[in-house]
C-alpha cells in the first residue's frame, strides 16, 4: 500500500487477547517518538475474509506507527495464528474479535483510550464499520474495498448458475446446520476472483477452505445498516473504482446509509488489495483525513 521509504522498521510487540474464550494472535506497532508515560491514539486494523495479520496489514501498521499511532493487528479466530476452527469465518463472530481487540487496546498504558479507531480491509471493512455501529468506544473508522451487503457482493460475483448452486449449499446448511459447521467449501464455490489477483491470496497463506456455514454467514452479513449509527464519529470510504470482488456499489451504499461526518475516496488504477500494492495516492489521502479527523497526538498523559 504505502511507499518504503520512512516506515517505522521498529520490530513490532507480539500480543494475544481473548474473544469468547478464544486466544486471539496480535501484533502492536508502536511510534518510536513515544515518550514515557505518554498516550496516543490507537488504529485497530483488521484483514479480509480468510487472510491473517501479515502482507497488507503488516504494512498499513507500519506506516501508521511512523505516523504517530499505536497499532495492533490480529488474526481473527480460525485464522492466522489465533484460536479457533480453521476456516469458520463468521462475520458476528468477527464482530466480537474486534470489540475485543478494542477492549484490549483500552488496557495498554500507551494508548488513549477514548482514541482508539477500528481500520479494516474488506470483509474487515464491513466489520469494522458494524462493530463501530454497535459499539460507541470506537473514535473513527476507515474501510478499504469494505464489504456493505454480504448478498449484493456474493451475487456479483456468480453467474446465473453458479448462483442456482449456491443457493442450493445455502438450502442444505439451512436444513442441517450441524453437518455445516463440519463440511467444507471451497473459497471460489462462494465467491470467485480474478486469477490475477488470486496470488495476493496464495503469497499471503489465505485460507483457501472454510466451513459450509460461513457461506451462509456472509450472505446475512449487512454492515451497511449499521453505517448511520457511526455518526457523529469520522468514517473514511477508500475504494478501488475499478474492483472486481467488491465493488464500487458497496462503498456507494455505506457512503447512502452512513451521516457526517463521512468521506468516499474512489480511485482509478488500484485494484481489490489497495492495502498490499504501493500506491502513493492511498497513503496521502489517509495521511490527510487522519490528520484532520483522527490526530495521533491529543496531549494526554499517564498519572
């Protein structure tokens, strides 16, 4: 996402939190400018469907310590490293990952707790913008190519007959949801993606199987109903005008939903991954949102 030169290069402190009795793994990227007894604010960054804490997040987390912030990225459980059925990516059950990855960042001795915003790529995205919704310690969101309607984005997706047969996966989970949660599917039987950008799947260890009633999940997911509910809270939109997994329609609904203070950023020549491939642009119009809407430095301190 962001170019090299003047990251923060500053080894990250590997963390762990629980979510519903789950061990979740974490990252925190921490300002070297930070002084003793100082506090700032904190982003919460969160990855997409099936990926894990590295690649994109790795990077987003970086620039933002060199840019003055605490910032944690995690596994959600059943991927990456945390805790969890492998490959069982609900999004409710997302949701209670980032309200606990909140709550833990309100415990840290270097964050300000009333700072403290949710950042998220993708299915992360529509997260971050429902755990926000519902969850009013949460200071400002950001959402990169995020998911606003789990059905609208899954239909885009399918042609008419692959649609027929994942209806058909959806009926049969509906009718055994047990044998759901044990059998598996493949990630392209719920939603395809263009081979080009299948290897920012692959270089990254995205899970490529998931339990059958994730799918169905997914399909309820609605985060954009929840839009509304941020405000008066910041909400930045950063979309790629030209995504092919979830596209343009989905930024356009948070942005229809969401009140102000609210700002859609739709860039041409960026594709799904605006997080993982450099591109200049993404970091200077993040860097001048954050700066107005989100300061790093609001002057409180420790006792």
């Amino acid at each position: 996402m962001m170019v090299r030169p003047g990251m923060s290069d500053t080894a990250p402190e590997l963390v762990s939190f629980t979510s519903d009795g789950l061990k979740l793994s974490g990252a925190v990227h921490v300002p070297s400018d930070l002084r003793a007894g100082e506090r700032r604010a904190a982003i919460v960054m969160m990855h997409g469907f099936g990926a894990n804490k590295n690649g994109g997040p790795e990077w987003v987390c970086r620039q933002f310590a060199q840019w003055g912030y605490v910032a944690l990225r995690f596994d959600f459980r059943g991927c990456g490293e945390s805790e969890g059925t492998r490959g069982r990516v609900i999004p409710s059950e997302e949701i209670a990952d980032a309200r606990n990855a909140l709550t833990y960042m309100t415990t840290r001795v270097d964050v300000d707790p009333a700072a403290i915003a949710l950042c998220g790529s993708s299915l992360g995205g529509g997260v971050a913008v429902q755990a926000a919704g519902i969850d009013p310690r949460v200071a400002a969101v950001i959402v990169e190519n995020g998911v606003a309607n789990g059905e609208r984005m899954i239909r885009s997706m399918h042609t008419a007959q692959s649609w027929r047969k994942f209806h058909e996966l959806l009926d049969e989970i509906v009718r055994d949801p047990a044998g759901a949660a044990k059998r598996s599917i493949h990630r392209f039987d719920i939603f395809e993606m263009a081979k080009e950008l299948q290897v920012n799947l692959t270089s990254n260890g995205s899970l490529m199987e998931f339990t059958a009633d994730t799918a169905l999940g997914f399909f309820m997911f609605r985060p954009e109903e929840f839009a509304g509910s941020i405000s008066p809270r910041p909400l930045l939109v950063l979309h790629s005008a030209s995504d092919s997994v979830t596209k343009f329609e989905e930024a356009f609904s948070l942005v229809r939903h969401a009140k102000p203070p609210v700002e859609l950023h739709l860039l041409h020549g960026t594709d799904h991954f605006m997080f993982v491939n450099p591109d200049p642009r993404v970091a200077v119009t993040l860097r001048i949102w954050l700066d107005r809407y989100f300061p790093a430095r609001r002057s409180v301190t420790s006792c």
